[in-house]
C-alpha cells in the first residue's frame, strides 16, 4: 500500500545537473545518476490514484503508480519488469521524454509539483542494465513468416523488437551508416549517450533482429524487391524533411545552414571521436559548420534550437542567439488555455539554455545580411506579431523595430514538413497528405496492402515516446495481418492524439 502521505512529506526534488564549466567542457549526459535514497523518496510522493491521470498523459500507457510504488519499497527488479511491461526502450523516453504523464500527474493539480516521474523511469531503466536484466528474448519456435523495416528510428526499432519477439523474422534496413535513427545522429549525446543504443542494437541483434545499414530502400533495393521478399513490410522513415526559408533575402549565403545539418555532422565528429579530442563538424563535402569561435543565431523556439545551442557552446562559440518568433510563454500554466490534465504552453528551458547565449522572443529575421564576399555577416531581425487568420500564420513585423544581430553562422532550426518524397514511396504508390505524412488505415496499414507504417512518418514530426507507441501497436497490426498467435499489445491506434482540451 503506498505512502499517502508521501507528498505531504517530501518536496520535487531532481538530482543536481553537472555544472556548466564542467559539461560544456565534454559531450558527456547531463544528468548524473540520482542517488538511491532521492528516487526512493521521490517514488513515495506518488499517491497511487484512483484514477491515475499520469497514464493520460502517456501513449504508452506506462503503469506508473505501479513501477513508483516498486521503487519506493527497493523491488527494484519488479520494477524493471513493470516497466518494461509497456515500454521497449525506457532508457531513451527517461532521458528524452518532455513527460506528459507528469503535465497530467494528480498532484499538479492548482499549480502544485508533479511527481518526479521521468527520473524515477530513467532509474528504473538504468538499474535494469546494472543489475543484468536486459538479457536477450529469443523465441524458441519461429512462425516462418518474415517482415520488413525500412528505417532504424524508435519506431522501427520498438516495432522490431516486438515482431521478432513474437517469432517473426525481422530485418531493419537503414540508409544510414549506423542503425538508431534520430537518436544516433540527430540528438547529441549531451542528452543521450549513445552507448545506450548500442546496447539495445545487441539484444535485439541476439533475438533475431538483423540489421543492414547503409541500404536506402527505393534506391539501393527496390520497394518490389521488398515486397516479394517479405511477408509485411513496415514504413519508419521519420519525418526528416526540414522547412526552409528560401525566399527571405540572404538565404543563399554561405554559413546559412539547417540546424540538422549542423547537428548530424556535430554528433558524427563526437562519434568518430571516442575518447580523443573531437574534430571540427563539416558537411560530407567538407564545408565547415562549426561554431568554434564564431557568433552563432539559431532561428527556432523547440526541441531541435536548443539541441543546437548546447552543440555552439560545446564547440566552443563566441556568443549565441536563438530567436522565436512568438512571444515568450508563461512561466507557469494558464488554466483557461490549458487545463490540466493537458500539455501547458509554458516557457522551457532545457538545460542548454542554462549554458547561455540569448534567447530573443517576437522576433523574425528580416535578412541574412551578406559581407561581401557571400558569406553571412549578420542577421536583421524585427520584432514581430504572430496571428492565426483562417488557418494561416500571419507574422507582422513592428514598424521601425529593425536591428543587427552579428552572425558568422545561422542555423535553421523552424520544423520539418513530413516524411521526405523519395523514390520508395513513388515505387509503392504511396502518396503524403497535406501535412507531408503517410495515412494509415485502422490498422495501420497504408493504401497499400501488406505494407504498413508508423512513427513520425505517419504521425509528423512528434516525440521518442509516440514512435515508441506506434512501432509497438504497429507491429501488433502486423502479428495479426501475419495470423500470428495471440495478440501483441496496442497501446494507441492511428487516430491517437495527445490529451487536448479542444
Ligand atoms: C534535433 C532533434 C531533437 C529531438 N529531441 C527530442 C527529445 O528530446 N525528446 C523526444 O521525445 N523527441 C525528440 N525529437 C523527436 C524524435 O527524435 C522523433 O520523434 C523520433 O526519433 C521519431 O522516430 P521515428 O522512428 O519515427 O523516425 P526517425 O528517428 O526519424 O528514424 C527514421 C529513419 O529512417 C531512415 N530512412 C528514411 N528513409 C529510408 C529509406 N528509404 N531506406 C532506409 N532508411 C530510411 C532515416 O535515415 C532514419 O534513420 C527530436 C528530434 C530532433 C530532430
Ligand atoms: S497521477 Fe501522479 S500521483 Fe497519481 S498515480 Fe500518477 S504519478 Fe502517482
């Protein structure tokens, strides 16, 4: 029986972040291990309640009191078998999860401190790998039947894992050099480290799974090879198409770049590197994209602009600026916008903005501003108004608001427009919608049978934790096509959609 009291008792607490100086020196996790006794404590805060609204908050339906209530009493191994009752990767959605399950936590409720629930998950799952509880599944009876996966993002990999679990033979074909999708190359290791996929990669390696990297289906094999070679094939190729700004004047200026273009060839230098000193990032064809000593603006207010930030003050940046055209959010809920339970449009800081540079809110860029040469000097900016008219964004820019901002590199970092249009889905016949993502039907099948997607691609661009979701009730859509014994658990269905007041 849990601790009722437990909340009256402890305050939120999370273990310290390792200090600035220190972390920016490296590319190490942010985050230390928290001790035993805090997460301990911070478990008792849960109150295991009637109506435990925190499993709202979450796709997977993570069993949430339960797992708390394990760690609270030490039945560490219980816990790790909990939770990995509902999540194939916990150790990926406790770094990187923005945790929904705790904007929809009980005791927030009037503006109160939601229990520490992604910590507690991000214990839980590095407990499983000290105390040797990822031992590999293989089933001992094959079905014979065989399935493809056509990207190595969390989708894919979720879904793979179930599929082979269930006796199905699973191959991954991944495009890229190395399997993990936007874990691998798109988010550095500052916020995940990425010997946690590679330990994943081994146990689903010794249950079957088979990996082929460096394999673009659609070009290197074709969609009609693939089909006749498998029994299902499952879409995962992410929504990797970034928006762009071609008409703003300068666009074309060399050190303009897209943030992912920045990120990839960073993380790429960081893993090439090992343990030695790590090398300046550059484009594949050598142009460099490194913020080392250079004045650094990064246009975009989310996940991927700060992921941007922290990279230029590892690398060593002079200064940074990272702009957002809407005004800054409220620190705290505003209940008649966001009620809780649902997800609050509240300003966040990650821990890359407390390493610094600036973040300027209500503001565009006017122009790239050209030195002479063809290489950006500056960026002119003016503040801004925001308004949605007949489902359009009309940004106003205020009258005589107009300033410089120095730049020797600018990075892209304002969203992605879907999946990419490339060759696999013109030989499958499988169209984008307006949103640039790939429809399923109920049960996840494309307008294509036997070939079924998830993930961003279906979904857009979305969260670790929603790839997750959808790869697992993917694959169990796939089990069922196959005839499968049983049934594999679906913890959403195409049509999910987080908690949402309107
Ligand atoms: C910079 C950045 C930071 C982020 N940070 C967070 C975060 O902190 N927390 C969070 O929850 N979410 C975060 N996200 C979002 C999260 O990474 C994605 O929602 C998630 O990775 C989507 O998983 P996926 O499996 O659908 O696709 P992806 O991870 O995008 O993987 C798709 C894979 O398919 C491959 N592929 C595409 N086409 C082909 C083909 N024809 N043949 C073979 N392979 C192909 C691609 O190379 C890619 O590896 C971030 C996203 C970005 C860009
Ligand atoms: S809503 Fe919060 S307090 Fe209630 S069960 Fe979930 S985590 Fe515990």
């Amino acid at each position: 029986m849990p601790d009722p009291n437990g909340f009256l008792r402890y305050d939120r607490r999370l273990p310290a972040r390792r200090p600035v100086p220190v972390r920016i020196s490296d590319w190490r996790e942010v985050y230390p291990p928290a001790g035993e006794e805090l997460i301990r404590e911070q478990a008792t805060r849960c109150m295991d309640c009637g109506i435990p609204f925190c499993h709202d908050g979450c796709p997977l339906g993570n069993r949430i009191p339960d797992w708390n209530d394990l760690v609270r009493t030490g039945s560490w191994d219980s816990a790790v078998d909990t939770l990995h009752a509902t999540n194939n990767f916990p150790e990926f959605t406790g770094r990187l999860c923005p945790a929904p399950c705790e904007a929809a936590c009980v005791l927030g409720i009037g503006g109160g401190d939601a229990v520490t629930i992604k910590q507690v998950e991000v214990e839980i799952a590095d407990a499983a790998v000290a105390r040797g509880r990822l031992a590999p599944q293989p089933v001992p009876t094959p079905t014979g039947r065989t399935v493809a996966v056509v990207g190595s993002g969390p989708a894919g990999l979720a879904a793979a894992q179930q599929l082979a679990r269930a006796g199905h033979a699973v191959t991954v074909y991944e495009r890229d050099d190395a399997i993990g999708g936007l874990l691998r190359y798109g988010i550095p290791d500052f916020k995940l480290e990425k010997e946690h996929i590679d330990r994943r990669l081994a146990q689903l390696a010794a249950e079957g799974v088979r990996f082929r990297t460096g394999v673009e289906v659609g070009v290197d094999v074709t969609a009609r090879q693939l089909r006749a070679e498998y029994d299902a094939v499952l879409l995962a190729c992410g929504a990797l198409a970034g928006r762009d700004t071609p008409a703003t004047p300068g666009r074309a200026l060399r050190g303009v770049h897209q943030a992912m273009s920045h990120l990839v060839a960073a993380n790429r230098a960081v893993a090439a590197a090992g343990d030695g000193p790590v090398a300046s990032a550059v484009l594949p064809d050598g142009t460099p994209v490194d913020a080392a000593g250079k004045h650094v603006v990064i246009i975009g207010g989310g996940d991927t602009a700060a992921d941007c930030l922290g990279v230029a003050h590892r690398q060593g940046a002079a200064g940074v600026y990272q702009l957002d055209m809407y005004p800054e959010p409220p620190h705290a809920r505003d209940a008649a916008r966001d009620p809780w339970p649902t997800w609050p449009w509240v300003l966040r800081s990650y821990a890359a903005h407390e390493e610094g540079g600036e973040r300027v809110f209500a503001a565009a860029v006017q122009e790239f501003v050209d030195d002479g040469t063809g290489q950006v000097r500056a960026v002119r900016i003016a503040e801004v108004t925001v308004e949605k008219r007949d489902g359009q964004r009309i940004v106003t820019p205020v009258p005589g608001s107009e300033r410089e901002l120095p730049a020797d590199l600018v990075l892209l970092a304002i969203g992605f427009e879907g999946t990419e249009q490339q060759p696999l889905l013109e030989q499958l016949g499988v169209t984008r919608n307006a949103r640039g993502a790939v429809d399923a039907r109920p049960d996840w099948q494309t307008s294509v049978d036997g070939v079924f997607v998830a993930g961003d691609m279906h979904r857009g661009a979305s969260l670790v934790v929603w790839a997750i979701a959808e790869g697992r009730a993917a694959a169990a859509a796939i089990h069922a096509h196959l005839g499968g014994h049983g049934r594999l658990p679906a913890p959403v269905d195409p049509a999910a959609q987080p908690l949402a007041a309107r």
